[in-house]
C-alpha cells in the first residue's frame, strides 16, 4: 500500500517537473502592416502530435523538448489565411528561445495550412436574420387575431338606420378596416347578424355597392329607370348590377308594364332599419 502510494506520488512529481524539462519558445507575432502585434493569430508546432494556439494579443509561448521545430503562423478573415510566416528552430537544451514572426500576405498558396474550421459569414449573419423573421410572423399572426377579436366585438353593435354607404365607409361606430372572409351570396335561410351583413357589403364590389346606396337611400323600393337615372352606368351596364346584386339576394325585380320594380329584400330592410 506505502508503495503504491509513494509510486503515485511519484508519478505527479514528474508530471510536474515533464514541462520545466523542456525549453520555452515564445514571441510575438506581428502585422507586417504596422509591425503591431496581431492578436487571434494561429500558431501551429509541428510537435507529436501537433500543437496549436490562438494567441488573445498577438503573444504566444510553448514548452518543447530538444529538436528541431518549424513554427508556422496563420491569421485568418472569413475562413480564408490572408497572413503567413514560419520558422525553423533547434533546441539544443533548456532554455529560453525568442522567436519573433512577422506575417505578409502569402505568396505560395500551397503551403501546408492547420485544420481549423471556421463558421460561414453566411451562416452566422443568418441566424439572428431567421430569428427576426419568425418574431415578425408571430407579431403579424397576433395583431391578426386581435383585429379579428375586436371586428367580432363591434360588428354584434346595432347600427340602426344607417344606409349601405355609411356602413362600408367607416361612418358608424363599427367601422370595419379589415373583413373576415366571407360568402358574397349568403344562404336565404342564413340567420343575419349584422356583423354578415356588414362584411359582405364591404366585400361587394364599388359599382354594386353604389346601386344598393341608391336603392337604400329610396326606401329600399325604385324603379329600373329611376336607378339608371341616378347611376352614372349604362342601361346594359344597371341590367347587370342587378343581376348580380339579385343574385347575392340582396334584392329581386318584379316585372311591372314595361320596366321592373327593385326591391330590396326583407332581411335587408330590417337591417338598414326600413
């Protein structure tokens, strides 16, 4: 037991004492630019195995055993060494060795470079770019729903008798910016509620929309001819307006003599407060 105690105490002496063995070789290496110390450099020693060291302000410092060494240096931008030196040193015993390196621009691009691996500009600027991108949608996606929560809240409000234009031009205390999606034919069986109504009037297209303001604005009953006079359409042009706004529901002709009869339909007229 005292005798492997005393080999492992041993054993850490000489640990200890294995560096101090050996000589230091250290330096500084330079900006052949400015001759000032360039910091993040690589130093690389061809040791077994090989060492390497990134100097923090451009000092470095090793402890080899005698033998002959080249001491390489590499300063890198985006990946890429863009300032080389080397140099050749023997160690004869222990001691102290100054090996200052001054780095130019290499010429012989097939000099041995050290395996270091170095992120993408790409990849790294990226990161925070992918970040904002999806903090953007997550904002967008809230106001979105919080625009639909306060549509639902204010479209349940009673507009009373208010016409077609004073509801899709933001005049009433329901203005509406933003619609849901909704049918631009609701069912004749649909229960309205006014916020259906309103959605669909503001998702109507402006020529259809201005026939149901005229039509509104007389009482939810005119004549073909008379809506022609106060449209600034043609008489083919008024024919299919109302067509189409007949075909939505909002309204149905009736034949009278030689001309129609508009009507604005009944679940309508309670809504416009007729």
């Amino acid at each position: 037991m005292q005798a492997s105690a005393k080999l492992l105490a041993l054993l850490i002496l000489l640990s200890f004492a294995y560096p101090c063995s050996g000589a230091v070789v250290h330096g500084v290496v330079y900006n052949w630019e400015n001759l000032k110390p360039l910091p993040k450099a690589v130093i690389v020693v061809n040791t077994t195995p090989e060492q390497k060291y990134v100097t923090p302000d451009g000092h470095y410092s090793f402890n080899l055993p005698p033998g002959h060494y080249v001491i390489r240096a590499y300063y890198y931008q985006n990946g890429r060494v863009v300032l080389y030196a080397e140099d050749n040193v023997t160690i004869e015993k222990n001691g102290s060795y100054i090996v200052d390196l001054i780095l130019f621009p290499p010429l012989n691009f097939n000099f041995t470079q050290p395996n270091v691996e170095f992120p993408s500009p790409q990849t790294v600027q990226s990161q925070p770019n992918n970040r904002i991108n999806v903090a953007a949608v997550v904002a967008v996606c809230f106001v979105a729903i919080v625009s639909l929560a306060i549509l639902r809240k204010f479209g349940k409000l009673d507009f009373g008798n208010k016409s077609s234009k004073d509801i899709y031009s933001g005049d009433s205390e329901g203005e509406v910016k933003e619609t849901e999606s909704v049918p631009d034919v609701l069912s004749e069986t649909d229960e309205l509620r006014a916020e259906d109504v309103k959605n669909a009037i503001v998702c109507l297209p402006d020529d259809l929309r201005e026939a149901l303001d005229v039509i509104v604005s007389a009482g939810g009953r005119i004549t073909q001819k008379e809506l022609r006079s106060r449209l600034k359409y043609s008489e083919a042009k008024v024919s299919l307006i109302l067509t189409d706004l007949e075909r939505r529901g909002y309204i149905e002709k009736v034949k009278k003599g030689r001309g129609n009869v508009i009507f604005l339909k009944d679940k309508y007229r309670k809504f416009f407060g007729l």
